[in-house]
C-alpha cells in the first residue's frame, strides 16, 4: 500500500492507496476507508509523473466513483442476496437463519486492512441462509447473507 500527503484546495490529506489492480480499488482518506471504482483511463500518464499525481490523471473526477465501506454491503440485484463489499476475513456473524433483521442492523463484521467493517441490512426481512462462518476469507462479490424472499 502506497501512502501520499494530498492538498486538496487548502486540506491536507492523508492517503493510502491499494491494488491499482483490484476492482474496486480500496483507499483510505484520513482512516476512513472508501472502495473507488475506476472506470476508465482518458489520458495517458507521464512516465515522470508519480504516485497520485499519476491515479489522479489517468482517472478524472467523472470516471471515478467512491463508497464508504463501512454503510453496508453489495446487495445482489434480486435484493435477497448481501455481497462483500471488499476482500478480507469474517470476524464475526451476528445473525443466524430465521432472524428477523430491520434496515441497519449488523449481519456481520469483515476485516480489511486491519480495520472491522460492519456489514449491515440495507432492508427488513427475515434470513433465509448464512454463507460464511468465523475465520471465512471471502472476496469482493461473494455471498455472505440470503434473505428469505
């Protein structure tokens, strides 16, 4: 992980950029941790320029999309489905089938990057099926929870 000091219209910032690689890309601005999507690449970058100076121009403002981590997961698009919003390993599972849950609420708590990331409905209902257990290393995408439809 690459960490850069950013001045930002008179703010300083502290970034840690991850994988360029990865899709998304995990950043921390200031400790918080945010996934950006990089859609695509306009221009070209400069052998001589560097660092963010270089993520910064080959991904304008348009191309680039940023979601805090920690407001909940990727919810498939049946709705049913709760997706890791990030690789990393399940700390804790804190609903079982059968549990009625409300907007809000923890299903389950990922390490990232040293960090828990609570994972949280994004709707009301009632859990149909837990897809992973403590000590589980998951990725990006993979199912953690199954709502009853």
């Amino acid at each position: 992980m690459s960490v850069y000091r950013v001045d930002v219209d008179g703010r300083e910032y502290q970034v840690e950029v991850g994988d360029l690689n990865a899709q998304p890309v995990q950043v921390k601005v200031n400790g918080r941790v945010v996934l950006v999507s990089v859609e695509s690449t306009i221009a070209e970058v400069q052998p001589a320029t560097s660092g963010i100076q270089a993520l910064l121009a080959a991904t304008p403002m348009a191309a680039v999309s940023a979601t805090p981590v920690a407001a909940a997961a990727t919810q498939a698009s049946s709705g049913l489905d709760v997706l890791a919003p990030m690789p990393g390993s399940i700390v804790s599972v804190e609903v079982s089938p059968g549990t009625k849950v409300v907007v809000g609420q923890d299903l389950c708590i990922l390490d990232a990057m040293k960090m828990n990331n609570r994972i949280r409905a994004q709707r009301e209902g009632v859990i149909a099926q837990i897809h992973v257990q403590v000590g589980d290393q998951v990725q990006h995408g993979d199912k953690l929870v199954t709502f009853e439809s």
